[in-house]
C-alpha cells in the first residue's frame, strides 16, 4: 500500500487540483491515505507517535485524548484522513466503529465505568476543533456529575432538559 503524504498541506491532493466549478466543494471531501507515523501534515492526528497508539484495525486507531474530560476518554481515528466520518466508505465507517466497540470493551475490562458517552462532533458548526474525523469513547461514573439526565443533549442546554414541568 503507497501513502500520500500532503507536505505543502494544500487543500487538494495533486490528482484532484482541478480548475472547475465544484473544486471548492471537493476541498472538505476529499480523502487521502496518510501513515500516521510519517505523515508531513500539520494534523495531529496524522502525526501520531506509535507509542500514543493502544488499538488499532486496518481503518482507523485508539488512543487516550490529549485532554480528557474523564479517566479513561479515548479517541477512535480513521487513518485516512477526512474531516467527516461520513466521507469513509461503509467498509471504513464500520470498521471505525468496530474499534469503538473494542475500546469500550477494554474500558469496562479496565476502569468498570457505569456508561460511557460516545460522541462525534462532525463540523466545525457542532464544534469540531480537529478535521480530521474522530469518536469520543469516554467512561462515566454514577454520580461524577450531579444529574447526568440529558448526555449529550446539553450541547444546547435551554432543550437538554426535556423532561422539566413546562418543556414540550
């Protein structure tokens, strides 16, 4: 297998810089092979020391995040390099979450949590600071926080409590 490696970290890949209307559009879809252990990009993900690595499949790898929010918070990686998930082929994309059933595996064989939040922030709308598309495995305990009715839906904290007296 031959990997490309993006060094001038231009928006298209040499076999893709075309000169028409949809070029623009193509700049968020676009997917390369990256090695992450030899990759020239600024990504951080495609830049990754083997040693950061804990799982890892033919699509996509594990390791802890840079800045938890829990014990235990990893992230799951495609190692091909795209900003959304949804830019992987379904072969890719199930792998990917094959690895986040792996990595939740280990999590309660390690740390026994009582949940886990698994997330994807898929654009820089929802709050994606790193394109280059990852999941977010992360453990929870009973009480860690004082009412973790809603998960996920505080992202818009005035609709996260729907079960409040007044809500619709």
């Amino acid at each position: 297998m031959a990997f490309i490696v993006l060094a001038d970290h231009k928006p298209f890949p040499p076999l893709l810089n075309r000169t028409n209307a949809a070029a623009p559009q193509l700049a968020t879809r676009t997917s390369t092979w990256l090695n992450p252990m030899m990759s020239q990009t600024r990504c951080p993900f495609c830049n990754l020391e083997q040693s950061r690595i804990r799982l890892e499949n033919e699509f996509g790898v594990s390791l802890p995040d840079a800045f938890p929010v829990a014990v235990g918070h990893t992230l799951v990686i495609p190692k091909r390099h795209v900003a959304s998930l949804f830019d992987l082929p379904a072969e890719e994309q199930a792998a990917i979450w094959r690895l986040v059933a792996q990595v939740r595996d280990k999590l309660v064989s390690e740390l026994h949590p009582d949940g886990f939040n698994v997330g994807v922030n898929d654009g820089s709308a929802a709050g994606q600071t790193v394109m280059h598309a990852h999941v977010h495995v992360i453990p929870r305990w009973k009480d860690d926080v004082a009412d973790p009715r809603g998960g996920v839906r505080w992202i818009m904290p005035d609709k996260a409590p729907y079960w409040a007296e007044g809500q619709k």
